[in-house]
C-alpha cells in the first residue's frame, strides 16, 4: 500500500502531526467533556468557546475561562478538572482515524522525520498514544503548554517541533521544510504564516469546516485514505 509524500509540488523533509482530530477521532470525547464543564458552572454552551478553547489548549484556554467566566476556580483548577474528566477516554476508548497507521507506516518507512506538535496535556497524549500502540513512531512531542506559548494562535509548537527534529538528526530544518497536518483553521493559519506547507484535515464533524480549512491550508483532505496512491 503505497501513500503520497509529497504534495502539489513540494517535497517535504520532515512531517509535523495535529493529534486531536488529525491522528485520532476524539471530537466525540471533547463535546462531552465540555458540555459536562459548561453545566457543572452553570454556564451556556458557546462558539467561541469551543473555537478558542480547541486552539489555546489546556493552560491557556484555562486562563482565558477563569478571566470570561467567574467560575470561582484558578486556571490550574479548570486544567486539572479537563484532565479528570477526559482521562477515561484517552486510556480507554480513543481510536485512530482510517489509514492513519498505514499513513504512518508510508512516511516512517520512507524515514522522514516526524513529531506531534500538540494543545493536548502529555499525560493524556502519551497515554493514546500507547494504547494505539504508535509512541515510537514519533521522534519528538512537542506540546503547547510546556513551552508556555498561547496555544496554536502563535507558531512556537510548530517552530520547536521543527528545531528539534534538525536537531535530533543533526540536519539544517527549517519549517518551511516540513508538512503539517492540521483540523482546525486557527491552527493550520497559524503554521502556515510560519512557513509551513500545511494539510487540512476536514471532518464534517470536527470544529473547523472544509470551507474554513481550504480559505487557510494548501490542501485539504477528508482521510489519510485520500493520499492512498495505485
């Protein structure tokens, strides 16, 4: 089975993976998790929480609740309460989307370098991660709120991964050398200001719409099934 790896002209050096939505379908887990959040405090169900919380992550997105909601709670309190209440899933329950191991496989057997660049907590991303059994197929993890950046609304994420995978492997990268697989527009904006050649991952579904996605990425997909070649 035989996978695209390059993409309308440009030849990747390295590839940089979403997880949420991208490599694992938990769309499901977070509406549930958020609509428990909002009615626990009481408060109403909100599209703009739901677009920036998915791009800030756990501590930003924590503080920007704490500052528009008065919920009585620090930033800390309302991270540890996701984490609670999401944890069950990511151990239990999350799945990879279609093809993403054969994707995974394609671009690892081609030996290209490959990272997570993520808003999700560690402790929750590793634990997916190794009951899908893919923890080794990534060189680096790279996830927001340790490097105290403001989420996917700025490229740091996206610029580590990218200087991490130069430095494991000892080669000049940039990360307008590498692809980035995206399924929120405020993200894929994001890493493609920052150079980035980025790939939509569109789900009808998930938080961003195709539409929203192809106004931002240089292509969009529906399923790692689509880069699938004869």
């Amino acid at each position: 089975m035989a996978f695209k790896v390059t993409f309308d002209g440009f030849t990747p050096r390295a590839f940089i993976f979403d997880f949420d939505g991208t490599l694992v379908d938990s769309l499901g887990l977070w509406v549930e998790v958020d609509r428990l959040f909002l009615e626990r405090h009481g408060l109403p169900e909100d599209d703009e929480y739901n677009q920036l919380i998915t791009a800030l992550g756990f501590e930003a997105g924590a503080a920007w609740v704490v500052d528009h909601f008065d919920i009585g709670m620090t930033a800390d309190e309302v991270v540890q309460e996701w984490i609670d209440l999401s944890q069950q899933f990511y151990e239990g329950t999350v799945e990879l989307k279609p093809y993403v191991l054969e994707y995974l496989n394609a671009v690892r057997g081609q030996k290209f370098p490959m990272a997570i660049a993520t808003s999700l907590q560690r402790k929750l991303l590793l634990a997916a991660l190794k009951r899908n059994d893919i923890v080794d197929y990534f060189d680096e993890l790279c996830i927001c709120d340790e490097l105290a950046s403001a989420g996917k609304l700025e490229p740091t994420v996206f610029l580590e991964a990218a200087r991490r995978l130069s430095k494991r492997f000892d080669v000049p990268l940039e990360l307008s050398d590498c692809v980035v697989f995206e399924d929120t527009a405020l993200a894929a904006q994001t890493a493609r200001k920052a150079g980035a050649f980025v790939i939509g991952m569109a789900d009808e579904n998930e938080v961003s719409t195709r539409e929203e996605l192809e106004a931002t990425c240089d292509m969009v997909i529906s399923s790692f099934g689509e880069l699938m070649v004869d």
